[in-house]
C-alpha cells in the first residue's frame, strides 16, 4: 500500500517546480511538463520515490540506527523539528556545523562542554561565580543548546541523512557522501540528485509539501520502531522461557533419581527365644 497518493501531493503542492532557466538538466525524468515558464514535476513518480525512501528508512530504524535530519531554511525548520522529535530522531535546523560529521570528536567535545556546564548549575558551583562570569557562561550554553542541543543524544555518527534541500545543505551532503553514509533528500528541479541515495523530486520551499513528505517518512520510521520493539520484547520471552526450561530440567533430574533410589527395608523384629525342650524324664 502506497505511503501518500498522487491527489494528497498534488493538494499540498509538490509539484511545483522551479523556472526553466534555473532548471537541472539532471532532474529531466522526473519533469512532467512546463506551464507558465515552471517545470511540473511527475507526481507519480514523486509517490513511487517516497515508497521507497521510507521502507529503506523503516528498515534503518528497524535496526536501532539514527537518521539525522537536516533542514536550516526558515520554512522547514519547525515542521523537521515536530517531525523528528516525534520519533526520537536528531534533527540540526540551525546553522550547519562544518566538519560536524567528518570531524565528529570535536563536536560530541562541544555538546559533553554543555553537559559539564549543567553540572556547574546543579552542584552550586555556579552560585559562587561572579555575576559576570555566569553570564558569559549562560550566552555559551544558550548558543551551544541553539546549535547542538537536538543532537546531545547522538553518540556515534548517523547512519543516514535526510535533507529538506540538497543546494541549502550542500556541505552536509559532501560530508556524508565522503563518509559513505547515505543520504535522502527532497530534490527540486533546480538540484543535482547524482549525490542522492533516495531522492523525492518535490517541491522543497512550500510547507505543505515539506510537511506530507516527512509524514510519510516519519510514519515509517515508527513503524520501524514499534517493529524493533515488539521484536526485542519476542526475544526477552524466548530467552526467559529458555532460562526456565534450563532450570527445570535439573528439577526434574533430581525428582527421577529420589524415584528410582530403592526404598528403606524396616529393620526385622528379633526372633523370640523359644524355650528349651525339656529332656525326657529317665525310666
């Protein structure tokens, strides 16, 4: 069954391309018709491009992986946010940290410097600072919660990447590419889609559209989780039935060898003492 279909895409706008001139020779297969001086991107191939993106996304999600989203123009940001946060997801819609993948140590040292600042705040340490000193510390906790606060939870680098508008974040694109990890991406008729694993041609500016696509994804995603979850809860079961039967098995041992040991005889009562024959009297 299709994640989205071609009327709920076609409401929402995806098929709004950019103008001729500032078109892609690349995204030429995915270009309906033009009306108006604007490329109208085939929708039907949009519906197929975002099946396949989101069960290869259900399935790294099935595995425990993370996803991270990337999405720093105006009209993405709170629509990836709401999204990501609403299946546990990393998400960066500030200002794309350069080397944030390629050169990952240094930023999981920036965010573990905001951990160390909350410490300050809650042993009482902060309190005997100067009154100058707690506000330089609070600016740089405020700007590193701003840029660095949604990935806190990213210990290790994603194992995907998923991109609102491959030009916007083109850094991010070249560092994962380098790093073979691999990335989705809502790709306009403006975009080079040569660097994209799972490219959805749609239009990457309206709201709308950003918004229905990442539903489906994040839909998919869920489910992903739930999968992963019901699965390790099926495992939990196995081990623990296996663990009984391991256990009852020496029980039963015991029980079949009190069972075949032969029972105790009574001891016998001693013989009564019969008395002696009396001798015949002599004649």
């Amino acid at each position: 069954m299709a994640r989205t279909n071609f009327d709920q895409l076609l409401e929402a706008g995806c098929h709004f391309g950019h103008l001729k001139r500032k078109w892609n020779p690349a995204m030429a297969p995915y270009i309906f018709m033009e009306r108006n001086g604007i490329h109208i991107i085939d929708l039907h191939k949009t519906v197929a491009k975002i099946d396949e993106a989101a069960e290869a996304l259900k399935q790294i999600a099935k595995s425990g992986k993370k996803i991270l989203f990337v999405a720093t123009k105006k009209q993405a940001k709170d629509i990836v946010a709401e999204k990501a946060t609403s299946v546990n997801m990393p998400y960066v819609i500030e200002r794309w940290p350069g080397g944030m993948l390629t050169n990952f140590p240094t930023i999981r040292k920036a965010v573990k410097k905001m951990t160390s600042i909350d410490k300050l705040m809650e042993d009482g340490t902060y309190s005997n600072l100067s009154k100058r000193e707690i506000l330089q510390i609070s600016r740089q906790r405020a700007k590193l919660e701003k840029n660095l606060g949604s990935i806190a939870d990213l210990t290790r680098l994603p194992s995907a990447l998923f991109v609102v508008d491959v030009m916007k974040e083109h850094i991010a694109v070249k560092e994962a590419n380098r790093l073979g990890i691999p990335v989705f991406a809502i790709v306009d008729t403006n975009s080079d889609p040569n660097n994209v694993e799972f490219m959805i041609p749609a239009n990457d500016d309206a709201k709308d559209s950003i918004e229905v696509i990442l539903s489906a994804c994040c839909t998919a995603i869920a489910e992903g989780l739930e999968e992963r979850k019901a699965e390790r809860a099926d495992e939990k079961a196995a081990k623990e039935q296996s663990e009984e039967a391991a256990d009852a098995k020496p029980r039963a041992r015991r029980a079949r060898k009190s069972d075949d040991a032969p029972a105790e005889q009574p001891a016998e009562a001693p013989a009564e003492e019969q008395p002696a024959e009396e001798a015949p009297a002599a004649e």
